[in-house]
C-alpha cells in the first residue's frame, strides 16, 4: 500500500518546520523509532511537541551512558562511538525491534522506520566544535525493503545548545526529505538546509543505499555537496565508495596530484609515480600510512559552463580505473589545499604540479583577498614540512625543458622564488619520460571528439578500452569509420 500524502493545503497556516513535522505525525502509515546519543533528543522533540505523534512514535530513546550504550549495541573494537559503523548497528538493532514486536498481521499497512544519530558536541574548552553521523532506515511501502541514508556532519557554532538546535532541525529535515522526496535525491538534499544556514553546519559525507536509491551513485551526490556549498571538498575511493575525509587522512601523509583528467593521460601518471616514489623515500614518510590524492577543482568542473555530471562521472570512472582516490573541491588556491589537509593531519604534504602551475603560485592577483597577501598564503602553504614536486615543461619549438632552475617568476617574486627554492621546498622530478611530455589532455580530448585516430596511445593501459566501451568524452565509433573513408 502507498503512503497517504496529505497535501500542502492542509498546512497552509502551519510554520514550515512544524508543516513537516505534522505532514509525517498524520500520516497513519508512518511508525518507527528515534535513537539519539550525544545531543540530547533534539530530533524527537519535536514531533512530540507538534502534536499527533501518538501513532508516528513507537519510542524514543538516548543511551547517553557509555556502560549502557555498550550494553545495547555491542562494544566497537577501536573503542569509538562517533562512527558510521556504530550508527549502522544503532539502526540495524532498533530496526529488529520493531519488527520482531509489531505485527504485520495485526498493522498490514505500516510503514517503518529508524532514525538515529551519534554525536559529539563542542568540547568544553571549544577546541574542538563536533562532529556526528546521522541516518535513517525507512520503508515506502508496507513489506518493502529498506532504504538507507547515512551522512556525517560537522558543526560549526561555538555552543553547544545551538548546535544541538541545529541538530534537530536537520533530523527532522532527514525524515521528512526520506518519506516525501526519496524520488529526487538532488532536491532531498538541498532541503536539509532548510532552516538552517550553511554556517552552522557541514555535510562533508553523504550515502544513499536501498532499492529506491539503486539508481543513484553516490558520486554525484558528493558533487553535490560541494556545488550547493554544503562542504568544501568530498572524496572518493577507486570503487566509487563516498570516504569521510577525516578517516582517510587521520595521522597520514598525503601527496595530492591536481588536474582536469580530462582524460587522464600518461603524463599524469608519469608524474604522480615518480613523484610518489620520490616522497615515500623521503626521511620519516611510511608509505603504509600514505595517501595519494588526484583533485579536481569545481572550477575546472565548470571550465566549459555549468557542470556536466556526464563529463565528471566520465574523468571520476577513469581514475578509479586506475586504483586512485579523488577529491573534488572548492579550492582555487594551494594553499587552501594544504589547510584542508592540516585540519585532519600533521604529517607530511607533497604537491605534484607541472611548470605553470607553480608561475600561477607566485602571482599575487590571486592573493589580493586576503590581508597579508602573498606572504599569508605562502604562510599557509609552507609552513610544515610540505614539498613541490616539479615535472618539466618541454617548449613544442625549441625542445628545451623548463625545470625550477630556469623557470622564470614575476621579478617581484623572484627572491621569494629563490628562498624556497634553496630551501628544498621545491625539487625536480627528474626520471621524467621524455617520450610522452608532448601529451597534452585537450589534444587527447580533441581527437576522440573529432574521430582521429592515435590517441589510445596516449593514454595509461585500459583506459582507451574504458572511453570507448561507454563512449566517454564525446567518443563516437561512426565518426572513426567516416575518418576510415
């Protein structure tokens, strides 16, 4: 049986949060559970407090005592509480409740489901502001399967009661967005800001999982955190599995390869392994408790207009081909890069960027934002132990290459250039592949749009096979047989 919707008219006069509120307490199909730790019962408070949640609530509960939280739902091996892995059991065991105590027979039209969270907010001192998981398990139709979604949060006010107000009204836009605009994921998280300024509150992690979200890939809902502001940056893992960046990164040093990948060529591999080889064999870096990261910019997203989702899902399914990690951000400078990273880490950083990328570094009309200019970013950007790591450029003319020895900065910025330079903060990939350094991604690009033959050479081993198995990039097999003619 379908859920009885009831319409907006019927709310008219009604305050919006307290409309949603409402919209799931009258609906006679809608039962399930609420189980928060952390921050209080924000969620559930207010349902009970707008009315008609009699036949909506089955319980609500907080095991805020870690004795008893362990006692319910089992002791996590790394000791934690705040982790997807706990919110999943919290959902899984409060899920078997209901359905081992209600019965299908005598409520054949019910629909159930499990909203949780485990939180921890701002810390006394308010060193740190908080973190949580929040999720929902829900049902559309009575006897359907379940549908999940999970995403992490962080908090960003300096009080605790706020961010547990906030809290609350992200729970309830959770339901609500879960039973009335499941259909639309895109619009389902847009709303869950409702009421809510992006200020007070990041989602920096988002999954869909279910037979109503088997259409979705995860991927792109991570874009859209980043496109609607909601974080500044998400990664992914080679599998297109969306990753907690914090997890990830935790106590690891990170080498991070920027680019449009548009497609990935062999001279983005070239560059990223001998890089990679050279950082690992660095003093102090344990390549067990190394990340590499290939980052693309929402900017270079954008660089043909609005954003193609085709085109990113195309550039994302060829690195995870190749076994890497992406992360798509918001950042236009480096340097905001490197402080994205040091929130979660305190390990080494290395850069792998080519010739024109480090001249775009010395300019200083991309730092006229900030108070302190160039010397603040450069502030940000090399004050740990963070190393360039320089592949070549070769002139398509004369044929020489330029190297952080000949490279030329802005006159002004050439003491600058010459004070990291002699400090080691720059080094030269120097087992570079002179075979290849006349590759470039939009020569690649143009000719597979225009049906010219060759450029499978210019590409790592299967990813060619990839483009044209999907017909990635515009890839067209009539076009070659016209070309053939």
């Amino acid at each position: 049986m379908a859920v009885t919707i009831l319409g907006d008219k019927d709310f008219e006069k009604v305050p919006p949060l307290k409309n949603k509120v409402l919209r799931v307490n009258l609906n006679n199909n809608i039962y399930g559970t609420f189980a928060e730790i952390g921050a209080g019962q924000e969620t559930v408070r207010h349902f009970f407090r707008a009315g008609g949640a009699s036949g909506t609530i089955a319980k609500a509960m907080s095991a805020y005592d870690k004795d008893f939280s362990d006692a319910i739902y089992g002791v996590e091996d790394d000791g934690r509480y705040v982790t997807e892995k706990r919110l999943k059991k919290m959902l899984s065991h409060e899920m078997k409740l209901i359905e081992d105590r209600i019965s299908r027979y005598k409520q054949p039209d019910k629909i159930f489901f499990t909203y949780a969270n485990t939180v921890a907010t701002i810390d006394f001192a308010k060193k740190y502001k908080g973190h949580g998981w929040v999720g929902i398990r829900f049902q559309i139709s009575p006897e359907g399967e379940f549908n999940e979604i999970i995403l992490h949060v962080r908090f960003h006010e300096n009080d605790a009661r706020l961010q547990q107000l906030t809290l609350g009204t992200l729970g309830v836009n959770l339901i609500y967005g879960a039973f009335y605009k499941h259909d639309n994921p895109k619009n389902l998280l847009r709303y869950l800001y409702d009421h809510i300024d992006q200020d007070q509150i990041e989602i920096d992690t988002i999954n869909f999982s279910g037979p109503q979200f088997e259409h979705v890939d995860n991927r792109l809902m991570s874009l859209q955190l980043v496109k609607n502001g909601m974080t500044e940056a998400v990664m992914f893992d080679a599998k297109g599995n969306n990753i907690l960046p914090a997890a990830l990164l935790y106590k690891k040093n990170v080498l991070a390869l920027r680019g449009s990948f548009r497609p990935v060529t062999k001279v983005n591999m070239d560059m990223f392994e001998k890089a990679y080889k050279m950082f690992v064999e660095a003093n102090r870096v344990n390549e067990k408790k190394t990340e590499a990261i290939f980052e693309i910019t929402l900017s270079n997203l954008r660089a043909e207009g609005d954003i193609d989702e085709e085109d990113f899902m195309a550039r994302a399914r060829l690195l995870g081909s190749l076994g890497q990690t992406v992360m798509i951000s918001n950042f236009k400078e480096y340097y905001r890069v490197v402080e994205y990273f040091s929130n979660y880490t305190k390990e080494r950083m290395g850069l792998v960027m080519g010739v024109n990328n480090l001249i775009d570094i010395f300019d200083t009309s991309y730092y006229r934002h900030l108070s302190g200019g160039i010397l603040e970013a450069f502030g940000k950007l090399f004050f740990k132990d963070l190393k360039v790591f320089l592949y070549p450029m070769k002139d398509s003319k004369t044929g020489e290459y330029t190297t952080s020895d000949n490279l030329k900065v802005h006159p002004r910025m050439k003491e600058l250039y010459k004070f990291f330079k002699l400090n080691g903060k720059v080094l030269d990939i120097e087992n570079y592949d002179p075979a290849i350094t006349d590759i470039f991604s939009r020569e690649v690009l143009r000719m597979i749009s225009d049906g010219e033959k060759g450029w499978e050479e210019m590409l790592p081993e299967g990813v060619s096979e990839l483009i044209k198995s999907r017909n990635l990039f515009g890839y067209q097999p009539s076009a070659l047989l016209e070309a053939d003619k």
